[in-house]
C-alpha cells in the first residue's frame, strides 16, 4: 500500500485498521433455541372432589348469634391436569407449531403463499425440529 495524506504515516500498513479488514467469511454454527412459556387459561372440569362446607354459629360481643358460613377448598390432588387441558381443546405451543405448518403445507398445495413462496416454505422449514423439553401442568 502506498502512503496517503488520508491516514496517518504508516497507518496504511496496520491490519487493526478498520479499512484494512477483509470480510469474515460466513459459516455455519449449530445454535439451540430454549425458551421456556407459560399461559394461564379457564380449564373446566368435574374430576375433583368437592370440599367439605358447613356453617358455624357464633356469638358476637353482645351476645348475639351469627352463622359464619365455610367451605374448603376443592380437592384437585387426584385431578389430571394434561388431560384435563386437552379435553378443554387447548394445545401446547409444540402442537400448534405442528398445526401451523400443516396449514402451510396445505396452503402451499393449493397455491396459497404467506408473503411469497419461498417465504412460506422458509416458514415450513422453521416449524420442524422443535423439540418439547418440559411441560407442566399445574393448577392456579
């Protein structure tokens, strides 16, 4: 490299200089994706037992009687919860992945494209090779 009253002296030969780098060539690197969700949601079901419920008579500071009504909680111990979101036609952010690229797939069959062909496939291409590390099911 020539000098150049651009830089200063000697500044042309200094391969930390910004002017002088040569493009990184791309490669590929294997990169995992882990997120963890949650969604709260309404599950309705009878697979529980009620609680036990009474009412107990009490007596205030003047002497008076009251009913102080109870219930316990119900007990859900025993209750499926996975099953029990499923039959409440919920679905896991795996499984509408999977639904997602079905309906792509059949769009794409039918000429029905998300942007542009290669866009939809490319989207095709990202709903594959999810794994489901963890799922939990829990009540409240």
């Amino acid at each position: 490299m020539n000098e150049s009253a651009y830089y200063p002296a000697g500044a042309c030969y200094d391969k930390n200089a910004v002017y002088n780098q040569l493009d990184v060539p791309e490669e590929e690197f294997e990169v995992t994706c882990s997120q963890s969700l949650s969604k709260t949601t309404t599950v309705v079901t009878n697979n529980y037992v009620p609680g036990d419920e009474g009412v107990d008579w009490e007596t205030d500071d003047e002497g008076h009687p009251y009913a102080s009504h109870w219930q316990d909680a119900p007990d859900t111990s025993d209750t499926n919860w996975a099953e029990e979101y499923h039959d409440n036609d919920h679905y896991t952010p795996i499984q509408l992945i999977e639904l997602f690229k079905q309906c792509l797939e059949e769009n794409l069959k039918n000429g029905l494209v998300f942007k542009t062909p290669r866009v939809t496939q490319r989207l095709i291409e990202e709903c594959s090779d999810w794994i489901e590390d963890e799922t939990e099911y829990v009540e409240g």
